[in-house]
C-alpha cells in the first residue's frame, strides 16, 4: 500500500490517555506532537505573557478563546519539523477550533488522515485522573476543574468527531488495556489507513 502522510489527531476524554498515547504514536512514525495543554502549561510556569493570559482560564477547566489557541497551533504547524506530519493532541476542541484548522490545512492543501478516538469508560477516566492529581499535582485537576473539563468534553469536544467521522477518517480504539496494547490497537489502525513508520 502506499505511505500516507501522518497527519494525526488523537482525542478522547480527560484520563482517556490521550497525551501518553499520542506521546508513544508520534515517536514511533518520527513526527512531533502538538499538545496545545503542554504549550499552555509551559508558559505559565515560564511565567510568560501568554502564560499570564492564560493561567486563570486553565486552572478553572474552562477553554481558552479559539483565536489565541488556532493562532498558536498555526505558528507552531508552520515550523518545519512538522512539514511532512504530526500529532494534534488537545486541538481542536470545539467545531469553531475545527474551521480554523481547516482554513489552515486545506490552504495547505494537506488535511488530517487520521483521528483516533481512545474510548474509555467515564469511571475509568475518572479513576486515572484521581491518580493523575495525586501524581502529578496539576492545577487543575482538582474536583470542580475535572468537572467542568469533562463536561466541555462532552458538550463541545465529542461534537467534532461527528465532522471528522463523516470524512471517513475516525478510528475509534478501546483505551483500555496495558499501554502497550493500545499503542498496538492505534498502530494496526494507522497502518490499515497506509500511515506507518
Ligand atoms: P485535559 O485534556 O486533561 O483537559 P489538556 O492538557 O489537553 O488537558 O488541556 C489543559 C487545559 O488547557 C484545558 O483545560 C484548557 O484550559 C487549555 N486548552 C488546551 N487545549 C485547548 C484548546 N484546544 N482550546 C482551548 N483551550 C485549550
């Protein structure tokens, strides 16, 4: 089968392991990851202007406004190690994120090839992201910012699967399992789509 370009996104809900798992996938196919939460979290503990923006937002559950976050995944997909692919993680998260992405791509005439979905339980999720905090100490997953983020998940974020399911490129993979088997279910799945290392 011929090679098709990785252009990836992975979503899934908070503890789904979206963020390991895109981690694991983009090493493996040699592309970057962009995790529009990791660019976020290093500005605040950089303490830059963009971090001071978006601090109270982020620690709160609540999105940051479309404009800033496409503005940064835009500069960042223009970079050149991201010219011949790379993995969305966190972005987009909502269908206005969704046409701003598209504007971006189809000018570049290279749309997404492939969206994973990792689906996982809401008491699985639930469970992994109390372990999570008690790990990690992430600001916001506190009880009231978990919330609040599962929710915009739900309202806002699953919408977008319904987009990218009726262009054909949603797979859809059980997450749970050992991190090696799931990383092996995403692997079969991109390579029956001809995206391999
Ligand atoms: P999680 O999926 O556990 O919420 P992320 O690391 O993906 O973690 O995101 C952390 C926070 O960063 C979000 O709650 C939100 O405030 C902000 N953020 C990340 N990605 C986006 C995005 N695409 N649009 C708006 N806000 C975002």
């Amino acid at each position: 089968m011929t090679q098709t370009p990785a252009r990836l996104l992975i979503i899934g809900p908070q503890g789904s392991g979206k963020g390991t798992q895109g981690a694991r996938i983009a090493d493996l196919l040699g592309i970057p990851t962009i995790s529009t939460g990791d660019v976020f979290r290093a500005n605040v503990k950089d303490g830059t202007e963009l971090g001071l923006k978006v601090k109270a937002l982020i620690d709160a559950g609540d999105l940051v406004p479309d404009d800033l976050t496409s503005e940064i995944v835009r500069d960042r997909l223009a970079q050149e190690d991201a010219a011949e692919g790379f993995l969305l993680d966190g972005y987009p998260r909502n269908l206005g994120q969704v046409g701003d992405l598209d504007v971006f791509l189809d000018g570049r005439g290279e749309p997404l090839t492939a969206v994973i979905e990792l689906s996982v339980p809401r008491d699985e999720s639930i469970a992994r992201l109390s372990r999570r905090a008690a790990e990690q100490g992430r600001a916001d997953d506190n009880e009231e910012s978990i919330a609040k983020r599962l929710s915009i998940y739900e309202s806002e974020t699953a919408p977008i699967l319904d987009v990218y399911r009726e262009r054909g490129i949603v797979d859809e993979i059980d997450g749970v399992g050992s991190l090696d088997e799931i990383t092996e279910r995403i692997t079969v799945a991109l390579a029956a789509r001809g995206i391999t290392a």
